[in-house]
C-alpha cells in the first residue's frame, strides 16, 4: 500500500501546485464578461463585472480595434483556466478523501 500512498500524494501536490499556478494566471486577466453594443452604425466592447454590489461596465474600443480583439481573447483564456481551476479543484477533493482513508 505505500507505492500506492507515494503516488496518490504525489498527484495531490502536483495538482496543489498547478492550483497556485491557475490562481496567479487569473490575477493577471480581465474578469467579466463581454458586451457589444451598436452605436451610431458601430460596434463597440465593453467589459462587464461586479465590484461589490455594483456592476461595472468599461468601455474598451470599436470592436475591429486592437485593444478589442486582445480582450476577447483574454476573456477566453480566462474562462478556460477557470473551468481548468474548477476541475483542479474537484480532483484535489477527491485524492484528499482518498489519502484520508488510507
């Protein structure tokens, strides 16, 4: 039984260090959501999210800019690391139920 208890914590900090990892990456990426909205014939990006109680909107461009196109894809990213997180999270659970029986 003790290959199989060096292996389950192995996993366990593996996944504890890639937690900490996923949680700096978010830190450095926008949260929210993202608006469109047409103005005038134009299309404009804002970015929509909670601070406390209220609910935020920033404006960031035209939605062909620049700046609007590195947003969308920030936003995508950070949706990805937090579904990521979350199942990071789900598996530490599981292993710690395992480890604990052991």
């Amino acid at each position: 039984m003790g290959i199989i208890s060096d292996i389950l914590k192995d996993e366990y900090e593996r996944l504890k260090a890639l937690e900490i990892q996923y949680a700096r990456q978010l830190k450095e990426l926008p949260k929210g959501s993202l608006s469109r909205r047409n103005r005038s014939g134009n299309r404009y990006l804002y970015l929509v999210y909670r601070q406390g109680k209220k609910v935020i909107t920033k404006y960031i461009g035209r939605l062909d800019s620049d700046l609007s196109r590195a947003t969308i894809l920030q936003v995508k990213k950070r949706k990805q690391i937090e579904n990521k997180l979350r199942q990071v999270k789900r598996d530490l659970n599981e292993l710690s139920k395992s480890i604990k029986r052991k």
